[in-house]
C-alpha cells in the first residue's frame, strides 16, 4: 500500500511484504551513497543484515545501541552523530532507523541537527511506530526532567514499513501498539471497534496513518489540531517516567486514557451510554487500564509535559468518541476533574 503525506516535505508511506524494495524506494529519494542504519539490539539481530543485503548500491555503515527508553538520551544521540562525523558523512547521505519509536527518535533528532539535516529514513519495525511515531517528523530525545524535551520537527523522506516484522512482535509490543490505535479510534470513527477486534493487519495501521497523516498536513509544527494526537499522553507521559519506563508507552498511554475518560465524563456532564461506549472501546486494547501510582503523584509530574503553559498543562478531553477538545486545565482543576 502506499500512503502519500503532504507536509512542508511531501513523502510517501509505502508497505511491502519484506525489505527486497527498500533500495528501489530509498533511490527514489536518497542522492548520496552512505547509509548509516541506526538500530537497537532487540532489532539489529533480526533484521540488520537482511537489510544491509537489501541496500545495493548503497555504503552501508550501522549503529547499534541496547534497546529500550533509557537508551534515548544525549549520549546516545552524540554517539549517533559522531558516528557520521568519523564515517565522513554529508548532507545527501542517509540515516535509517531500522526499529520501533526509541530508535526512530533518536535516530531522526540526530539527522535533523547533523549539518543542519541530512536525508532520513523510518523504517519502522514495531506496530507502534508503523501506526504514529514513524510519521509526523517529531524527532526528540528525554532529559532527566521527562520525555521529548530536546528535540526538532523533521520530516523524513520516506517511510518503509516491511509487514514481516510485525511476524517477530512479543505480544507485549503488540498491546502496545494496540493502545496507540485505540487511541485513534477515540480521535475518528474510521478506526472502528471491528477493525479493532481483528487486531494488527494491514488494513488497522492505514486506517490509523490516514487520520494522522491528515492531523498533520493540517498542522504540521504542532500550534493547535495536532495536539488531539496527544489524547492520552500527558497523564501516559507522567506515568512511563514514574515508571521508570519499565510500563510501555502504549499501556501508559491506556492508562492516561482511562482518567481522560474520567475527566471528559465530569467536565461535559457525558451520559452514562457515552461513558459505557468509551470504557468498551479502551478495552479493546488489552491492558489493564488501573492507575499504578497515585494521583497526586502523577499529577505533579504533568508539571514537566511539553504542553504545559504558565498557567497551566493542556488536556485533550473528550465530548464524545470522535470529538477530542483541548483544554488548559491547573492541576488543582484536573484533581477536582478526577475526584
């Protein structure tokens, strides 16, 4: 399939079966001659070489480093960076990043800031990324006070999603993923409970990138609609963090969406078939949807999101399924919201 995204760079999402076409896409876009694939060590060990094979014509260099959130920090980052200093890189050559949303952060963030930016590709490997964090152009790395605090809009210039790696998911990765889709069914209607139920196809992860490759054309640098995407996050940022991101990003985000769901209810007096609709719907994704630590405590950390203002933090809750609203919320306003 072939999803086409008109940002301020227009480029297309492609799926195919395997990585046999990623040079046939990457010669469509790339003009220089080095790839450095950007990896994690959960990933590198299943797909490198076949996509190192898959490269012909290309010079290609890697860069593995251990998996996981705590990987995306600076010292990764200048790692990367350095990497294509030592390797001679220039402004026409390329970074791949071959894996979930870790790697294609870190890998993006460094690609926009080397040179002031170098060609860059996702290849996104987690049913997570292929669905949100490969499209959009957020690149960014965590800092010890939260998650995505140094970090650049960077469009890439293409997006390969390669079907058979989702054949080698853990089935946590894959609720994972299923918590960011669930999320997009409660932005549009189009991601229906059936699609849902049917679970990780072709079909689910299209659906998906359609809503956000719209969201994002429409706003793309983030100053208004593409903060609905956020719907979830600023309560499932706070709580990834106190985990200390032993808990996914997709469970925390169903997490975070679970106490939306509470907010919404409370802030536009929503029926109790609205609010059954919706707990129905977040079930769908698989994940226990409790709270592990305490309100106040999560509340406190909100104060680090990147939504925050001086007044306060912006929530997306919901008046119905398919019509999320920002609202600037203190954090005694959310408390009184969740009480």
């Amino acid at each position: 399939m072939k999803l086409p995204v008109n940002a301020t760079k227009k480029y297309d999402i492609v799926s195919f079966p395997s990585f046999d076409f990623l040079a046939v896409e990457m010669k469509k876009k790339a003009r220089g001659k080095n790839v450095l694939i950007v990896s994690d060590d959960n990933v590198a060990p299943l797909y490198l070489e076949e996509v190192k094979s898959a490269l012909s014509g290309f010079f290609v260099h890697t860069f593995v480093f251990p998996a996981g959130e705590r990987s995306k920090n600076v010292d990764t980052y200048l790692k990367i960076v350095g990497a294509l200093a030592e390797n001679g890189f220039v402004r026409q050559d390329c970074v791949l990043a071959l894996g979930g949303g870790v790697v294609g952060d870190v890998a993006g963030f460094a690609a926009a800031t080397y040179m002031r930016g170098i060609s860059f590709v996702q290849c996104p490997t987690s049913f997570l990324a292929m669905i949100d964090s490969s499209v959009g152009g957020k690149t960014a790395v965590d800092l010890p006070q939260g998650k995505n605090l140094l970090g650049a809009f960077y469009q890439p210039d293409l997006v390969y999603i390669a079907l058979k790696t989702l054949s080698t998911l853990p089935e946590r990765e894959v609720r994972c993923g299923m918590g960011e889709a669930v999320k997009y069914a409660f932005l549009s209607e189009s991601v229906t409970p059936e699609l849902l139920k049917r679970g990780v196809t072709e079909e689910l992860i299209f659906e998906c990138l359609k809503i956000k490759a719209d969201i994002v054309e429409k706003d793309e640098f983030d100053k208004g609609t593409r903060a609905f995407l956020n719907l979830g996050h600023t309560l499932g940022h706070a709580v990834e963090k106190l985990s200390d991101y032993s808990l996914s990003h997709g469970e925390c985000v169903v997490k975070g969406l679970a106490k939306i769901i509470d907010m919404s209810v409370k802030k536009f007096s929503l029926s109790e078939e609205k609010k059954q609709k919706m707990i129905s719907l977040l079930a769908l994704s698989g994940t226990e949807p409790t709270l592990p630590f305490g309100l106040q405590e999560v509340l406190a950390e909100t104060v680090h999101d990147k939504k925050r203002e001086k007044s306060g933090v912006n929530f997306v809750l919901l008046k119905d399924i398919g019509k999320p609203t920002s609202v600037l919320l203190t954090a005694e306003e959310a408390e009184a919201l969740l009480q």
